[in-house]
C-alpha cells in the first residue's frame, strides 16, 4: 500500500521523524522496521504513523522558528488502517513495515 508521512527536512537535505525518535535520519528506498520508542506526552504505539493522503491539517509544514516540514511517499507492509477526525486528516495507517520512496 501506498501512504504518505510528514517530516522534518534538516538543512543538510536529509528526513527525520517529527516527534518520535527525531535523531533518526530516514532512508530512501531501504526497508525499516518498526521500533518502540516511548515519548513522554505521546501515547505508545509502536508503528510507523502514516495518511493515507499526504493531509494533516493539524500539523503546519513551516512552524516558526523550527525546521521545515515536508511528505514523503512509501510503500508499507503489515499495517492496520485506522480512522481519525478529519481534523488531524482522516484516515491513517500504523505500519510494521515501511520503505520511503520519494519526497512528494
């Protein structure tokens, strides 16, 4: 399946997570499991958080004073579909398994 997931994109060009795990940088094109990473004020579920439309209205993709945001496209493998409000973009996806493929 095909999904989308907003990042932080650093100065250097590379992706990092938003929230959870933010040192990680992300890879194109490389299979990665999913890892549990307990952060305090989030709740705990382990998966790669995705839309399934790059669609988060919630989240800005230029908040001031902090570094730029953008939407990756990938591909995921073993993953539940869940709804949320349209509010925070509708439908999601939690994944095991996700492999980046492209910026969007």
């Amino acid at each position: 399946m095909i999904v989308h997931k907003l990042v932080r994109q650093m100065k250097d060009g590379s992706f990092s997570p938003l929230f959870i795990n933010k040192k990680m940088r992300i890879p194109l094109g490389e299979w990665l499991e999913a890892e549990d990473h307990p952060t305090s004020g989030f709740a705990r579920r382990k998966g790669w958080h995705c839309t399934v439309d790059p669609h988060a209205p919630h989240l800005k993709l230029n908040p001031k004073n902090k570094t730029p945001r953008v939407w990756l496209v990938a591909e995921v493998e073993d993953y539940e579909k869940y709804k949320r409000p349209e509010s925070q973009g509708g439908q999601w996806v939690l994944a095991q398994r996700i492999k980046f493929l492209r910026k969007k």
